[in-house]
C-alpha cells in the first residue's frame, strides 16, 4: 500500500509540473546581402511580427583584421505591400573602439554629439546615418548590404495584415 501512495504522489508531483515554455529567440529568417532567404521564411517572420513577437534582428562584418556582430531590438518595424519588412533601430551615441584592446568607452567627447541611425531591410539593405544633435545635420551616410537574422520570441502566428478589419 505504502509504495502505491508513493507511486501515487510521484504521478501527481510530474503531471502537475508546469508545462515548460519556450522562451528563447528563434531564427524566423535570415537574408543574404542581397536579400535572398538563407533560413526560414518571409511569411514566417511578417506572421510573428503581426502576431505581437519580440523581435531581435542580428547583423556582422569580418574585415582583413577584426570582426564585429551587432544584436539590437527595433524601435520601429513595417511590413511593405505584405512581402517586405523593414526596421528602425534606436539611435546610439557613439563610443570609440580600441580594436587593440578589445574595449569601448566614452572617452572621446566630441563623438557623445553624434549619433548613429540605421533603418535595415529583409532585401539586405542596411542604411546607417552618422548625425550631429546639436547641428541638426547628417554627418557621414553609409548605405551598405549585410547578411541579416530576424530573430522572434513568443507571439502568435498572424496571417491577417493588421490593417483587416
């Protein structure tokens, strides 16, 4: 008797543990620089993002001597004509890299006027503006291609464009 309560309460201990949820970043698309699918799919991405999903979108460069990768959550996301997404990302003041040492820091003060904007494509592109806040003035613009990871967490699928009623 005693080893059936016991078999008993084991039961009841598993099958009342809390179903265990998801709640890692996944990879819903990944472009190429010139915007065609490496993973996933656009349909897959602009579904979770009409469902309400946290969004991550990832991006790198490798150079002849360094290598950077950049993670970020947009400020600002669209979905064009229902085929294409795009994403704002929040502006950031500049720090200075010293790529001997593997650091970053706000040492240099003249670079704490400028900031760095970037709105990016599903196609690839990837449209970064250097801006002067107390001019009011674009400094540098650099229009570039990057491979890009759309990365979603949680959401539900949606394949009704928000604008039906």
């Amino acid at each position: 008797m005693y080893r059936v309560l016991i078999v008993f309460i084991m039961i009841l201990v598993i099958s009342c543990k809390p179903e265990k949820t998801d709640l890692n970043y996944k990879i819903a698309y990944k472009n190429d620089r010139e915007g065609n699918t490496l993973m996933g799919s656009k349909e897959a991405l602009i579904k979770h993002i009409r469902g309400g999903a946290e969004i991550k979108i990832g991006w790198g460069f490798k150079g002849k001597t360094h290598s950077i990768e950049h993670l970020s959550e947009p400020i600002w996301i669209a979905v064009l004509d229902e085929t294409e997404v795009i994403a704002h990302l929040d502006a950031q003041v500049l720090s200075k890299t010293d790529w001997d040492k593997l650091t970053a820091t706000y040492a240099d003060s003249t670079l704490l006027d400028l900031e760095w904007r970037v709105v990016l494509t599903t196609k690839g592109e990837f449209d970064a503006i250097w801006y002067d806040r107390n001019k009011g003035t674009v400094t540098e613009r650099r229009p570039q291609k990057h491979t890009i990871t759309w990365f979603v967490k949680s959401g539900v699928d949606n394949s009704e464009p928000l604008f039906s009623n």
